[in-house]
C-alpha cells in the first residue's frame, strides 16, 4: 500500500512540475524559496547535499591549498625573487613555503 501511495505522489508531483516548468523555475530564479511544505518534504536529502557539497568544497580547497603550497617551494627553491614571490603568492602561503623549506 505504501508503495502505491508514493508512487501516486510521485505521479502527481511530476505532472505538476511538467504542467508547470515554466512557473517554477521563476520562482526559483526570483529567489522567492521553497514553500515550507516542500522544504519540509525535502530537508533530509538538501541537508545531506549541503553536507556533502561542504566535504566537496573542503576537498578541493586543501588539494589546490597544497598544489599552491607546492609551486610556492618550488619557486623558492628556483630562485624566484622576493618581489616576484610576492606578487605570485600571499603571505601566508609564502610563510608556510619558506618554513618548509
């Protein structure tokens, strides 16, 4: 029975989106948010998506944190002047760079 019932609410949701594309995407274009019962409806999976695009976004920042980190030593190590070092990198970068080595 349940099956059957989530299956008709999932029928009626598509039909409503697809009768209704255009209205829709305005809605969420112009920022006006989700009514409360769809949010409500759709909490668990945003939460986890908002969870999961933060572990993403933490992921690529330390690759490319140390990718930057890696260049920065190697330009040091190449003799790259101070002036130089300074208009390619921030400081905090070049700190962690020089203390490295």
């Amino acid at each position: 029975m349940y099956i059957e019932i989530k299956n008709n609410v999932d029928a009626i949701l598509q039909l409503s989106i697809q009768s209704n594309k255009a209205l829709y995407t305005k809605l969420r274009r112009e920022e006006l948010g989700m009514c409360e019962a769809m949010e409500w409806l759709m909490k668990d999976v945003l939460d986890e998506r908002e969870e999961r695009g933060k572990e993403i976004g933490k992921e690529i920042g330390k690759k490319n944190g140390m990718e930057r980190l890696k260049d920065a030593i190697m330009d040091i190590r190449g003799g790259l002047t101070d002036s130089d070092l300074k208009k390619k990198y921030d400081s905090e970068t070049l700190k962690m760079a020089r203390s490295i080595g």
